[in-house]
C-alpha cells in the first residue's frame, strides 16, 4: 500500500514537471476538525461520539498507539499558500503526538468526564502503532509561512462541532487566525 502511494506520488511530480506547473503533495496521517470523513471509523472521532453520549470513552488497542493529529483546514492552508507561491512540496503532515490512551482522557476531560469514564484492555505485550509521519518539512512550511498550529485541544473542539453542523460552516483555520488570508497572500511571490 505505502509504495504503490509513493509511485502515485512520484506519478504525480513527474506529470507536474512535465507540465511545467507546480505540484503539492502532503502526506496525510491523522486528521482532526471540521469536514473529516468518517469520523465514527478513526480514534478522534469515535472518542468525541463516545463522550458527547456520556462515555464511556472505550480505547480498543491494549497496546501504546501514537498518532499525531494536525487539523484538515490546516492542510488545505499550507497546500493552497505553496501552490500560490508556485512552490513545489511533497510533505508528511505534522501535528500533536499523542498516544490514543491519552487522547481519549483528553477527550472525555473536554467534554466534562472523568478520567475513569475512560477504559480499555490490558496490555498484551505486543509492540507499540506508530502511525506517524516526519514532522520536520511541516514544521518548517507552518514557521516558513508564519502560520500558527492550531492546539489540540482547538482540534477536539473542532472535530465536536463538526458533528453539530456537518457541513462545516464557520471553520477559522490555523489557530483562529483573521489574518490568514492576508498571511497567505503576504508569503506569496
């Protein structure tokens, strides 16, 4: 699955190149806030569902599970700049690492529970789920363009609204920031 991504990717650049046009790829691990698809298949989500019912907020591995969690208008922000600068990247999104345990107590904390509204299975021993990419092109591109990463807790709050309003009217990228327009039109040649 990852090298068939990877040939698409490379597909994709050399078609761009070939065009003689720009090319942005993120590489996208975890995704958190408004217009995420899906949201009751993926830990976030199920979490936020779980606690706006009252819990319990049930955590299915027994094994330590790292994501990294970076907001999907964040993406469409730094993918939409670099393409007005006419700037090539391929990138592995960034984001907050959190293991799930702690993401679920993060989660059901949010949204009023207790700690021990929080539950899963004891550890097997087996090794740990590191679904994550390298944060360092993404952490470059958000200072580079002089963008501000939304907290987790924003994208929490974020991913719980969505629900209210599907169609995701409203959304403030990147941290709430008015400016971003005006920050993106400023950091394009």
């Amino acid at each position: 699955y990852g090298t068939l991504k990877r040939l698409d990717e490379l597909t994709f650049q050399a078609a761009a190149a070939s065009a003689g046009t720009t090319y942005v790829v993120p590489r996208i691990f975890n995704l958190a806030g408004a217009h995420i698809s899906k949201t009751d298949h993926f830990a976030l989500g199920d979490f936020v569902i779980a606690a706006r019912a009252g819990g319990p907020v049930e955590v299915r591995s027994p094994e330590r599970v790292l994501r990294a969690y970076v907001g999907a208008d964040e993406v469409v922000a730094v993918s939409t700049a670099l393409a007005l600068r006419g700037q090539s990247a391929a990138f592995d999104t960034g984001g907050h690492l959190i293991e799930v345990g702690d993401l679920a107590r993060l989660v059901a904390r949010l949204h009023g529970l207790p700690a021990s509204s929080v539950s899963r299975p004891a550890p097997q021993g087996e090794p740990a789920d590191e679904y994550v990419g390298d944060p360092s092109r993404w952490d470059e591109l958000i200072a580079d363009l002089g963008l501000r990463s939304q907290t987790l807790d924003d994208l929490i709050v974020a991913t719980a609204r969505s629900l209210d309003n599907p169609a995701g009217s409203g959304i403030v990228p990147l941290g709430s920031d008015p400016a971003l327009p005006a920050k993106i039109q400023e950091s394009t040649p």
